[in-house]
C-alpha cells in the first residue's frame, strides 16, 4: 500500500515508508539539530541524508519494530561520519570506565552546600537559555539527555541508538544531567533568578 | 521484606529508573510508597519530575515545512531514479 503523505507532488512506493519513517521527520530534525550544536543549515542536511539512508535501506527494517531508534541511529551514524570527514572528532572520554553512580546520589546534583531550588526553579528559564546550557555539554552527554529528556526513548533504546553498553548509557545520563543542571543552577544565580549561597 | 517500603539510599539510587519508566511493578511500588513519606527523598523527586517536563518542552520544536518538503523530493527523486 501506498499512501500520499507529501505535499500533493506524488507517492513514495517503498511500503509503509510513508507510514513508518515520515512521521519521525521533526524528531530526527531535532535530534540532528542538537548534534550539530544548533546549526540549522546542518540539521537540514544531515535529517535529509538520515532519510536517503533509511530509504535505501529499508528493506533490513523490521515493520512495526518502531522506526524512531532505528532513525536516530543513522542519524547518529552519519553525524559520527561527518565529523570523521572534517576530522573533528567528538572528544572520546575514558571517564565511563569504573564510574559507579552509587558514588553519586541524585542528592549531590548541587554542591552539598547549596540548597536544592524549589521546582518553579525552571519557571525562569526562556527556551533559548536551556537550548544553549543543552548545546554546552559534551556530544557523548549531549545525545544521551537529548534522546531521554528530550525524545523519551527508554534505556534499552538508548543502547540501540548508540551501541553503549546499558551501565555506560546510565552513567552517561546521570552525570549529562547533572552538568546540565548545574550549568542552569550557575546561570540562574549569574543572572539573579535564584539566589546562590549556602542553605 | 520485598514488600516493604525501600530506604532513602535505595530511593535515591533508582530515582533515576524510576523517573525515567524503568521500574515496573513491586520495585515500583516499593519506591513510591517510600517516597509518599518521605520528607527528605521527596522533594528530589518533585524536583527531577520537574526537571525532565521542563527540558522535554523546551527543545521540542518541529522541523521547518520547507525541510520536510525537500525530503519528500529527494525521497521521490531517488524512486524515480530506481534508487
């Protein structure tokens, strides 16, 4: 079965593409727009170059397994080629190896001396603030919070996407986190939103 | 035992999994009953709930109409050249 899903110009043949992949377009521009650190024009081209992709291969897509991590991986594969091309490479970490979160409770996400904020803490926050604090961490926290905050793909999904072993997807999103907020915490307390000190 | 409530160390060591739909079941069930006496655990969690809505809507913009119109081209383009 062929559906119309664009503009009126015509039909795709590859089955349940239409169906199946489209959909997914304004996530895999929003995940490729925070790869890129906010560069829209690269966003364009690298969601367009995801969908040639997948097109080309859709034929090693399960149906009905859900496209959406299935995107973000080529996605993210094409990103990582990208930047192989430029020769930027992301910068690789060691630091997963013997990190353990039991070191770390969700209790230390500020430094012991400062209160926790009360929630209404991100009420004062403009999109753009977050969007620059997200775009600050490094790619390998980036894309972990991105994937979960922000597109709500499980741990499992995760894995798939970035073929991280389970605990490093865990501690990866831990600590992205932290930074992030912590990053917010430093910002807000720049600009008077909250005030800094000891509780 | 297992179906007591879980302590703070342990609230806090799945706070994570918990927020993020991992925990099912008892070990769910376990975690929210500590949490809804918790005075010291619960506004963790109140605060990483708020956390996790908050960045969801604040990077969820959609892709430009031009962009998914070009994909739909490149998409048809490749078809017609038996791609």
């Amino acid at each position: 079965m062929t559906v119309a899903t664009g503009p009126g110009e015509g039909t795709l043949s590859a089955p349940g593409f239409a169906e199946e992949a489209l959909p997914w377009l304004d996530a895999v521009y929003r995940f490729a727009l925070r790869l890129t650190g906010g560069d829209t024009a690269e966003a364009e081209d690298l969601a367009q170059e995801t969908f040639l992709r997948a097109h080309r291969h859709w034929h090693t897509y399960r149906r009905g397994t859900g496209a959406r991590a299935w995107l973000f991986t080529i996605t993210r594969n094409t990103f990582l080629r990208r930047l192989e091309r430029l020769a930027r490479r992301p910068e690789v970490t060691q630091t997963d190896v013997g990190f353990d979160i039991g070191d770390v409770s969700p209790t230390d996400i500020f430094d012991k001396d400062v209160a926790l904020p009360d929630r209404e803490f991100f009420d004062s926050f403009i999109d753009e603030e977050v969007i620059r604090a997200v775009e600050a961490l490094p790619t390998e926290f980036r894309e972990v919070v991105v994937l979960s905050d922000v597109e709500g793909l499980s741990y499992a999904e995760i894995v798939e996407v970035t073929g991280l072993p389970l605990g490093t997807v865990k501690s990866r999103l831990f600590r992205g986190r932290r930074q992030l907020q912590r990053a917010l915490y430093e910002y807000a307390v720049e600009m008077g939103y909250v005030r800094g000190g000891t509780s | 035992m297992k179906d007591e409530a879980a302590s703070c160390r342990e609230t806090m060591d799945r706070l994570w999994e918990l927020l993020d739909s991992e925990l099912h079941g008892p070990d769910s069930e376990r975690l929210q009953a500590h949490l809804d006496r918790c005075q010291s655990c619960f506004p963790q969690y109140d605060f990483q709930r708020a956390y996790r809505a908050f960045v969801a809507s604040c990077c969820r913009h959609d892709a430009p109409p031009e962009l998914r119109r070009r994909i739909f081209m490149a998409l048809l383009e490749e078809e017609s050249r038996g791609g």
